[in-house]
C-alpha cells in the first residue's frame, strides 16, 4: 500500500498519469470523428508531418523548448492537411493518393532536419528521439499545462458544434443543403486532429500516433448505438490505455511508451471486434448460427405440411428416413427442436418402419405463419 | 398580385435557364432550360449518364454551373433554402453511423436551429410526427445500420418531411426499395402535391411514370421534352433519350400506348 502511494506521489509517474488522461480523451474523441468520417489515415499523415515543425521548433528555439516545437509541429501538420486538401480537390488525386503524397514529402523533410540537428551535436539534442516513439518519462509539469489547455480547446470545440459536426460527418452533401459552411467545418474538424496529434507527440511519438487516434475510436464503435456514446467511450478507451502504456514505460526499463499504448488500445480493439454485443464477431456467429437452425426447422415444418396436403390427411405421419431424403440432410435434430416447441410429436406407425412424424395443429398454424411471411418478404 | 420586381419568374416553383454544367471539361449538362410549375410531382428520367442528379444537385447548389442560372419560385437557391426539402441518394451515406432513426430525421431541423442550439422537445416531436408520416414511428429507436434498404429510404423521406418545404427535391427514392415502401413513399408525395407543394423526382422506372406523376422531363444532358407527362411520355421523346435501348422499352409503351406503331422502335 505504501508502496503503491509512494509510486503515485512520484512526480514522474503523476505527470504521465495527467499527460495519457490528457492524450487519451482528445485522441478518443477526436479519432471518433476522424473514423466515421472514413479518415482514418489522417491522423497517420498529420502525425508524421509533426516532424518536420519539431525539428524547426528546435532549431528557431535553440534548445528543447517545448511552446516552440509543439507550435512547430501543430503548423506543419496542418499546413500537410492543407497540401492535402489541395491535392485533392484541384487534381484528381484521390484522398488516399494524398494523404500519403503529404505523409511521405514531411516525414522525409523531418527526417533530414532531424540527423542535420544531431549532426551538431547540440548539447540538448537527445530529447528530440523520443518524439518518434514517445518517452512518457520526459514529459515535464510544464508541458501538461500547455497539453491541458489544447485538450480543454478541443473539447469546447467539439461540444460547440456538436450538432454541425455529427451532421457534416453523417451527410455532408445534406448539410450543405441545410446551409451549414461544409468546408469550413470539415477543414476544422481536420485541424483539431491536429491537436490531438500535438498532444500526443511525447507520449506516443509521431510514428504510432495514428493508431491513437483510430484504435481507442473503432473499439467504442463497437459497443455503442449512439455518437454521444462512442466519443464517451473512445475517450475511456484512450485514457486506459495511454495509462497502462505509459505506466508500464515509466516504471520499465526506458520502453519507449508509443509502442506500448499502442498495444495496450490493441487488446482493447480486438477484445471490442470479437465479443461486442450486435456487432462482435462472435456474437453475430452464433446469431448466423440460430438463423440457419430456424431455417431449417421452418423448411422442415413446411415440407411437413406439404406431405400432410399431399395426402390429405392432417394427421399424415411422415417417415423421418423420408424426410432426411428430400432434405439431404439429417432431420432428426430439427425435428427434435419442433418437438420440444410442440409443433410436431413422434408417432409409431409400423413396427418395421423407422420413426414417424407428424404435424400438431400448432405444427400447422405455425407452418402456414412461414408460408404467410415469405410472401409478405423482406420488409 | 404584385410582385417584387427583384424575382425572376416567380410564377414557377422551378426555373433553370441556359445552365451548363461540366466536369473536367465534360459537358454533363449542355445549355438546358428547365420550368416546373408549382403543385405537380414531377419525374426526371434519362439514361444513366443523363445529368439527373447533377441536375437536381446543381438547383441545389452542390455543384457550381458552368453557365446559366436556376430560381425556385422567383429567388436564388441561396435565399430559398427553407423552403427546399432534400431526399439524397440512399447510397450516399455510411448507414453504420452509430445513431438512431430518430436522431437522422431531427438533423432535417438543424438548419433552421442555428448554431450553438440543441433539438429539444418540439424538434423531437416533430421528426416523431414525420416518422409516423411515413409508418415507421415504430422504430424510432432504432439504429440506422440495423434498418432495412426501403426503411433507411423511409428515414431520409422523413428528414425531408420534417423541413416543411414548398419544394422537394428527390434522388432516386424508389430505387432498390420493396412494394411496401413505394406505396408508402409515392402516397405521401401525392398527398404533398396535392397540398400545393412541387415535387421533383430522379426516377429510373419508366413503367409507372404514368402512374405516379403529372409532369415529366426527359434529360440526356441536353432536356429532350418537358411537360405534362401525358403529352411527354411517348416512344418517340423516349428514344430520345434511350437510344438504341429503345428496344427494352417497347412493352413498357405498348401498354401506354397501344396505337403507337411498333416499327419506330427497330434497332
């Protein structure tokens, strides 16, 4: 126990637990936005285009100053999204073909700036590594206040214009009809992805950032029927697991913490994808497993009834071997289900015949009900 | 009636003069004139390709015009936009967005909310109202993704409803839908014609033109024959249009137009 408040009045650990809440919410509630809106990859480009404007916030600052490379690569990422954006709408480049013409041109030109600063051997330089793959340890009180304040500028956003975005992201071409500036609003909920980017670059670190932004998203999709739900979700989701990797990172062996949060929303999305209710993989296995087993017992029940008409006899016993036959298939287990709901009951006919079946009035009710729904179809 | 001499032809819900619209170069629609009177359900027909959503997509001031200019009863689009409802394609839009029914048909209302304001009450009640409109109150509540190809129509008709327009524009809205949800969809159209509303419609079925509506226009990028669909709908406006796919339709005729010679339509 008192080990456990020793770790927590620890003011590393304190600044990582505040710094992944912090990262957690924004890249949650954002990347909602971003995956709905099919833009995924965005995050991926503004991240990598971070770089660049890291290295330029060092050099015009002379040492790790954290306002000027954060301001840097908050410029930079936008101006990729601009490039972006301009890419595509004035050429017949793709999203996708943009995107990664944006990613590859900043990361490349971030690349350069940074060996051209290890190359001086600036004394301070050893700080910038860790925004490739995020060193929670590194994170200083200082930084968190800046961080809190993007996140609280974030949030007000969102909340602001909760009705535009939800419908800009929905139907965009139906939003615009209603009036609503689309590209304005579409370009803002660009930029404030570059916010969460910015916030995550000493946690997560550039490379990994984008899964930041989409894991903690797709995940909450899983398990919500509505957006209030998935942004709240995606939220919690980004905070657990900005903890859990940045806790493990700072009180490792100097893991770098990206790949660690990364892993951690990892589980979570693959957890949220296999046992979702509705939408989980396994869940709508065994829903496909049901149907199929309805199916049959309806076809079963039909064919029944069929015989019974054939023969007009209501009470027709029908031969199970019969049965198998027309259906290439076993019966015996449909006809037990039908059985245990009282629609059929076994009959003995001849004492050198196999078992025998035939329909109850209930059996027939609900015969003609499938017959009744197949031609009002699908609705 | 006087009118306010800043409109331009005020007397027609619709009114679409000299427009050209092109797309990297490529006319898609060349040099139309378009005038629909008010109170008639009118269809859009023409061969894919035709313009038909470009059409109703450039009225509405989603795509911009080469050359031409567009007024719905006498002003702008711009300054008109209460009073035009819009039912998109149904394909238009991810049906996996995590919401509701509900919640779909209120977004008709956030145009006249503004900003920073919330649906509240009376915004609930109202798509309330416009989903019963069109049967679906049922399934308010349910989620968008779980909803049947004709209900998701049904929704979006709703959302449209709920704008109270005096003109709607509709894009394929009985496209891939069961008999169910036509009946619905072509009731509630007539019943806003017959309340004095336009109604536009980007229709594919050249069978039940005849049925549903009383105007037509006949586009295949330049407009091939507007007016009462009576006058309109003959074999010779639709091949036209059609072309050498002329052919498939000759039953469709025939039965409109028993006496029309069959000879018109050999390849």
């Amino acid at each position: 126990m008192s080990g456990l408040l020793a770790f927590l009045g620890d003011h590393t650990i304190q600044n990582v637990v505040i710094g992944a809440t912090l990262l957690g919410i924004v890249s949650g509630v954002l990347g909602s936005f971003a995956v709905l809106r099919q833009q995924s990859l965005l995050g991926d480009t503004l991240a990598h285009a971070a770089l660049p404007g890291i290295c330029l916030g060092f050099i015009i600052a002379g040492a790790r100053q954290i306002e000027s490379i954060l301001a840097g690569a908050f410029v930079t990422a936008v101006l990729a999204a601009l490039v972006m954006l301009a890419l595509t709408r004035n050429s017949r480049l793709k999203t996708d073909a943009g995107l990664g013409i944006a990613l590859s041109i900043f990361f490349a030109i971030g690349v350069v700036l940074l060996t051209y600063i290890q190359g001086t051997g600036n004394a301070s330089q050893g700080g910038l590594d860790a925004f490739l793959f995020g060193q929670a340890a590194a994170i200083l009180r200082s930084d968190l206040v800046i961080m809190g304040g993007i996140t609280l500028l974030s949030l007000a956003l969102v909340a602001g214009f909760w009705k535009e975005f939800k419908l800009v992201t929905f139907d965009p071409v139906f939003a615009a009809t209603q009036g609503l500036p689309v590209a304005l609003l579409e370009t803002l909920l660009t930029v404030i992805v570059a916010f969460a980017v910015v916030i995550g670059l000493q946690m997560v670190g550039v490379v990994l950032m984008a899964a930041m932004v989409i894991a903690p998203a797709v995940a909450a999709r899983q398990w919500s029927r509505r957006l209030e739900q998935m942004v709240v979700l995606a939220a919690v989701f980004g905070v657990v697991s900005g903890l859990v990797g940045a806790l493990i990172s700072a009180t490792g062996r100097g893991l770098s913490t990206g790949p660690l949060v990364i892993l951690a929303a990892t589980v979570l999305v693959i957890v949220s994808i296999l046992f979702a209710p509705q939408r989980g993989v396994i869940w709508e296995e065994i829903k496909r497993g049901r149907d199929r087993r309805e199916l049959g017992d309806n076809q079963v029940l039909t064919t029944l009834q069929g015989l019974a008409r054939h023969h007009d006899d209501p009470a027709y016993p029908v031969e199970q071997g019969m049965l198998d036959t027309y259906h290439g298939l076993a019966t015996r287990r449909a006809l037990t289900r039908l059985a245990r709901r009282g629609l059929v009951h076994p009959v003995r006919h001849m004492p050198d015949e196999g078992p025998h079946w035939e329909l109850t009035p209930a059996g027939h009710a609900a015969a003609r009900q499938v017959l009744v729904d197949i031609d009002a179809g699908g609705r | 009636m006087t009118v306010p001499e800043n409109l331009h032809e005020p007397s027609l819900a619709v009114h679409v003069e000299d427009l050209t619209v092109s797309y990297h170069g490529k006319p898609v629609l060349w040099d139309i004139d378009v005038d629909i009177p008010p109170g008639v359900m009118a269809a859009v027909v023409g061969p894919n390709g035709a313009g038909k959503s470009t059409l109703i997509k450039t009225i509405l001031g989603l795509v911009k015009p080469t050359a031409g200019h567009i007024t719905l009863h006498g002003a702008p689009y711009s300054s008109q936009r209460k009073r035009v409802g819009y039912v998109p394609q149904r394909s238009s839009v991810d049906w996996d967005f995590p919401t509701t029914a509900l919640d779909i048909v209120t977004m008709g209302l956030y145009g006249r909310l503004g900003w920073f304001r919330r649906p509240g009450r009376a915004e609930r009640e109202r798509a309330l109202w416009a989903l019963g409109e069109v049967r679906m109150a049922d399934l308010a509540d349910r989620q968008i993704s779980q909803l049947s190809g004709g209900q998701q129509q049904r929704v979006f008709l709703a959302r449209a409803l709920v704008q109270e327009a005096d003109v709607y524009f509709l894009d394929e809205p009985m496209a891939g839908v069961d008999a169910t949800t036509e009946r619905t969809i072509v009731a509630l159209l007539h019943k806003l014609r017959d309340a004095g509303k336009t109604v536009i419609v980007v229709h594919h079925d050249l069978q039940t033109v005849q049925d549903y509506f009383d105007w037509m226009i006949i586009l295949n990028i330049r407009v091939l024959a507007q007016g009462p669909v009576g006058e309109i709908n003959t074999i010779g406006n639709l091949h036209k249009a059609y072309g050498s796919q002329i052919a498939l339709l000759d039953r469709v005729q025939q039965a409109a137009e028993p006496r029309e010679p069959v000879a018109e339509s050999a390849q």
